[in-house]
C-alpha cells in the first residue's frame, strides 16, 4: 500500500513537470525583454499581512532594530495569540505555543526547512540568535502560500525563522561585529562575514559565543516572610555556528545551501519550593544539520523546488543526587532525521494556481537505557492545495494527506504501534469589502493532528505505544484594514480575529496504579480573540512615532469529563488576558523605545484554586540606541534596561524570573 502511495504522488508531479514545461517552452519562445525606467515610490505599501485569508503577523528587521528587542524570545512576545514557557534565567529553556494548541502543534521552519524534535516535539528557542534573523513572521492556520513543503501544512501554526542573505555595496565583502555584554555574567559577541564569489554566488559565515552565570537575585515569599535569594545553577556556555552558500542565476534559478552546528552546556535552576533551592542538574546539548534549498520557475506557469536535509541531535542530561541507587543518573539520546521535499506550482490560468508537495522523513532515536526501544519512525506527508487570487477574492483550499509507520529496533516490553493514517482538509477565504477603505474580511478552518512524540510512546514506563493522534480543529473569522488615519498619524493598520479551536484526544500524564502513564484523556475548546495594530505618525520633520500592539483574550477549558473538579476549569498556564505595546520615537540624536508585557493570572494545575493561582504580571523595558557613521564604518551603540520595575513574577510556578537588569551592546559594519 505504501509503495503505491509513493508511486501515485511521483506521477502527479511527473504530470505536472511535463505538462507545465510544454506550456512553459510554447511561450519563452515569444517572450522579450525590455528594461523599465526607474520608479520611485513615495506612499506606503500596504503589508501583505493585510490581504492574507488567516492570520499571518510579520516583523521585519528594521521593525526589530527600531524596538530595540535582541533576543528571539524579546520579538515574539510582541505576536497576538503566542505563550512563551520560559524556566527562567538566561540558559532557562524557552518554548512556543500559539493560542493553547501546545508546543507539540507549531511548527518552526529555519529558512525554509522545518524544525524537528522528534523525541519531545518541542524546540528550544534559545538555540537561534536574532542577529542574523532578516525576518519573523507567525502564520495560524491556512495560509495563503501554497508553494511550501507539505511539512508547512501539517501544523496548527507555524513559525518562519527567515536569515540575512549578503547585501553588497561597491566592495564584494562585508564584515559585522556584535558585542553584547549585561547584567548576571552575560556576554554574547558574534561575528558574521559576507563575501561575493562571482556574480552568481556569494557566501556567508557567522559566529556566536554566548557565556552567563544566571546568578540573579529574587524575592522568595513564604507566608509572612520575604527573603532575597540568588538563583543557583542556572549558568550557560553556548556557541553556535553557520555557513551559507546563495546561488542566483538569470534564469529565475536559486540555490541555498546551509551547514549549522548548535552546542550547550547549562545547569536547570530547578524549582524554587519554600527554601530549597538545590539543583545539580546538568544538560548538554549538540546539534548539527545540513539543508539545500532548489528553486526554479520554468516560464510564467510552473515553479518547482527542491529540499533536503539531515539533522543530527545528541544531548545528555546529568543529576547528582541521593535519590538514585549509583549517587547519579545520567540519559544520553540520540535522533537523527534525513529529510527530503519536492513541491511543484502550476498556473493554468490567470488568478489561479495548484500546488503539489510531498515529503518523506525518516527519524531514529536511540539512548543509553537498557532495553529500551529504538523507533525507527518512516512518514510521508502529501498537501494539494488549489488557490484563487484577484484584487478583491483570494479562496484557498488544501488537502494534507499523512502515513506513519514505525519499526522498534529493540522492542522490550513495548509492542509494535500500528501504522496511522489520515486526511486533513484546510480552507479559507479573504473578501475586500470597501476597496476605498482597504477593508477586508476573512475566515478560514483547518483539522489538523500530530502523532505522539518518541517520548509519548516510549519513554520508560510512563510510555503508551496505543496512544492516538492528537487532533486539533481551527476555526477563525475577523478584519483587516490599513490606511491613513490624519495629517499627524500617516499610516496605521488595524487586525481583530476571533477564533475557536478543539482538541481531541488530548495526550496527558495520568496517574494509574502505580506509575504515570500517556493517555488520550483530554479534551479541550478554546475560544478567543486576537486584536493588532500598527501606527506611524510624523510629530515633525525630524522625529517620528512608531507604535506597536498586540493584544490576546482568552478561554481554554477542560470539558472532558463533567464530574471532573476541573470540568470547564482554565487549563494550566493560560491566562485570560495578554498583550504588548512598542513605542519608539526616532530622531536625529537618540532614539527611544518602550516595551511593555503583560498578562494576567494563570494557573499551574487544572484545578482553578487558589493554591494552584500563579500572580498576573507586567515588565517594563527601555531601549536607547544610536545609528552613525564613523571613518565610513556604520556603527550602532545600544542600551537597555530590562523589567525596569524590577517586577517579581513566575511563567512557570516556582520558577521565578530576573528582575532588573541591564544590558550594552556595540555593532560595527565594516
């Protein structure tokens, strides 16, 4: 069954190559070129997030550097709908979740190319750095762009990491240095170089070093008595490093290739109850991938492109403690993934356009426990999506289609998991309703699931190789509008999407007999509204005003069971509001922005009691930072004050986060 599976997807593309290659040499045959005068712009654009049929939020460099934000974590708590987990501190890891779907259910794509963590489904975002990021952009749901991997349809939502590519002036090279230097031992220099090799190829190579002790100090409540403690263990030492190759050829052919290496080592604070604060928990991580990107468009009608990569992950976790037999445990794991992807585009006729795209991954773990299983996992993932597109309509629609199977090298006491199968159907729709007014309305739906992680099945005795899928259905309805608004405010553009979102079959730890195990148990629906907008006023010829919110009202609850003490409970580390605000004013002399974030009460367990309750929040940050000119070297100064309230607070119960710090940084181009 799976070979013909494989074959029909292979002659669906086949027809397509041929079929649009035909046409496409039919009408190079007429084609001529003429050079066009130079134009010169003068009004604002309007984004194409404005236009896009489900949500889609964008923050370009220049929005980054004019808010002052140097972290990855920093920039995307300015999106709508997003919940970071931080565990604290510098080294403390750092997830994504978009709109209570969980970590497990957004995808991250790195240029192009997915992001996998094949034991755990979650992605550690302190491995990217936000200085060689050129963009961030946040896509929930159906998106309007159908030539991607299928890998890009088979999440709730994804997020796309977009890199620097090398931009020359009159010299074929261009060299940055970054030093950034603060509060807690922090240190963080990084270098990147560009070079042009012909004018066809050009490469670039960047460094980062990241060193910190963590030891920051906070307030410990216990009843009556406050005690000002230092955070122990929570040190880091980290280095990443990456090459890029870029290959641009005139007849609308791309090549990038990229080589990355990752390497860690951090100590997990740990949990904060009443006075113990001892933790000797150690991890170290290495990771290391290669990836190539291929695109071609062969005439006006048929675009195809290539990808293909392999990812090699080992980490090793450490803990010194009396609590084991040996005085230690010590688990190393191993994953690889050899990835590759086809997508082809056809254009039969004006407005219209079909995508094919299929992938196939294959992924192993392996550790050091004795008996333990060794999955290998293969899965083949197949989205045709159809889209109409005029000034005023865009209708898009797709179809994901997902095989699994799984082999267990070393089977133990787990039993072979059965293979799993499903279709996924997707569709949405965007209507300018008053073009004078740039006015758009949009909805879109889409049924999703993900398959459970090695860890779900595997891991130990709490382990479940019967688990489900977990499925998840969107749904989301709102506006767009963009346009001025006065003399003063030149351009603002406003977003509001309510949405509704169900999880079946939700993958929880339960309590049995005598251990924990994976269960399918859960079931969630989560209501909401997103609200963002963007604003650019001109106070006078030399200064002007940036501003910048997000804003996110929320309701997941619990309906699996109704005699449950938390049936219709919020669930764990969901707050009912959340936001943030930009303020920056640009100037001649130094600029100045603002940012706030803010969010309510939540609680750590499913019961919404008060003993559960973690306190609502809001941290403050100030940036100060100067661009010019020196010896014909572009140099920028930068200082920040971080949560200048030096506000106390927990994301995660018993993980208290740093309060007041500072931070310097110096940026020389040369």
């Amino acid at each position: 069954m799976y070979n013909r599976f494989i074959k029909v997807n292979l002659c669906l593309l086949g027809f397509m190559v041929a079929l649009a290659t035909g046409r496409a040499q039919t009408q190079d045959d007429t084609i001529r070129v003429h050079q066009l005068q130079d134009i010169v712009v003068t009004e604002h654009k309007r984004p194409a997030t404005m236009r896009q049929a489900a949500p889609l939020q964008v923050i370009q460099r220049s929005g980054i550097e004019r808010m002052g934000v140097q972290e990855l974590t920093e920039a995307l708590r300015r999106f709508s709908g997003v919940a970071i987990k931080d565990y604290g501190g510098i080294g403390g890891l750092k997830t994504i979740s978009i709109r209570n779907l969980g970590t497990q259910h957004t995808g991250i794509s790195y240029d192009g190319v997915a992001v996998n963590d094949c034991q755990s489904g979650q992605i550690d975002l302190g491995r990217f750095s936000l200085d060689n990021v050129e963009s961030l952009s946040l896509a929930i749901g159906q998106t309007d762009q159908i030539f991607q991997s299928a890998r890009m349809f088979a999440s709730a939502g994804t997020l796309n990491i977009n890199t620097l590519k090398p931009s020359f002036d009159s010299r074929p090279h261009r060299t940055s240095i970054h030093l950034k230097g603060g509060s807690f031992g922090f240190f963080n220099p990084y270098l990147r170089h560009e070079q042009r090799l012909s004018h066809r190829l050009s490469v670039s190579a960047q460094a980062d070093w990241l060193s910190a002790s963590g030891a920051y100090p906070f307030t410990l409540t216990n009843g009556q008595i406050v005690t000002r403690e230092t955070r122990k263990n929570s040190d880091i030492q980290s280095y990443r490093l990456e090459g890029n190759l870029y290959g641009e050829w005139s007849d609308n052919r791309s090549l990038t290739a990229k080589i990355y290496r990752y390497s860690s080592e951090r100590g997990l604070p740990g949990s904060i109850i009443l006075y113990n604060d001892h933790s000797s928990e150690r991890l170290w991580d290495n990771n290391t991938f290669v990836q190539m990107h291929y695109m071609q468009q062969s005439g006006a009608i048929f675009h195809w492109q290539a990808m293909a990569k392999f990812n090699h992950a080992w980490n090793k976790y450490l803990d010194i403690s009396n609590l084991y037999e040996t005085g230690r445990q010590e688990d190393r794991h191993l994953q690889r993934e050899y990835y590759a992807s086809a997508s082809a585009a056809y254009f039969p006729a004006d407005k219209w356009s079909v995508t094919l795209n299929s992938d196939l991954f294959v992924n192993t773990l392996s550790n050091n426990f004795p008996n333990s299983p060794r999955p290998v996992r293969l899965t083949s993932l197949t989205a045709l999506a159809a889209q109409y597109q005029s000034r005023r309509l865009t209708v898009t629609g797709s179809l994901l289609g997902t095989y699994i199977t799984e082999h267990l090298q070393i089977s133990g006491n787990a039993s072979q998991p059965a293979d799993r199968q499903r279709l996924s159907p997707a569709v949405s729709a965007s209507w300018l309703v008053l073009p004078a007014q740039n006015l758009r309305i949009r909805a879109s739906g889409k049924d999703i699931y993900r398959s459970p992680t090695f860890n779900d099945l595997y891991y130990l005795r709490v382990g479940n190789t019967k688990l489900r899928p977990e499925r998840a259905t969107q749904y989301n309805i709102g506006f767009t509008w963009s346009g001025a608004v006065s003399g003063k405010i030149r351009y603002a553009n406003l977003s509001v999407d309510a949405y509704h979102n169900r999880i079946h079959d939700k993958i929880a730890a339960i309590p049995t007999l005598y251990v924990w195990k994976m269960m399918n148990l859960g079931e969630v629906s989560i209501y909401g509204l997103d609200v963002n907008l963007q604003a650019e006023a001109t106070l006078s010829s030399r200064i002007k005003l940036y501003i910048q919110g997000a804003y996110s009202l929320q309701r997941a609850i619990d309906i699996t069971t109704p005699t449950d003490k938390n049936y219709r409970h919020q669930i764990p580390y969901t707050p009912n509001h959340s936001g943030s605000a930009s303020l920056t004013v640009e100037n001649p002399w130094l600029n100045v922005s603002y940012n706030m974030t803010a969010v309510s009460r939540r609680y750590a367990l499913p019961e919404n009691i008060p003993a559960n309750e973690i306190k609502g929040y809001m941290e403050h940050s100030l940036s100060l930072f100067r661009e010019f000119q020196l010896f014909s070297r572009q140099i920028r100064l930068q200082a920040d004050a971080l949560n200048i309230a030096d506000t106390q607070y927990d994301v995660i119960k018993f993980y208290p986060m740093p309060g007041r710090s500072y931070r310097l940084s110096i940026r020389f181009t040369i």
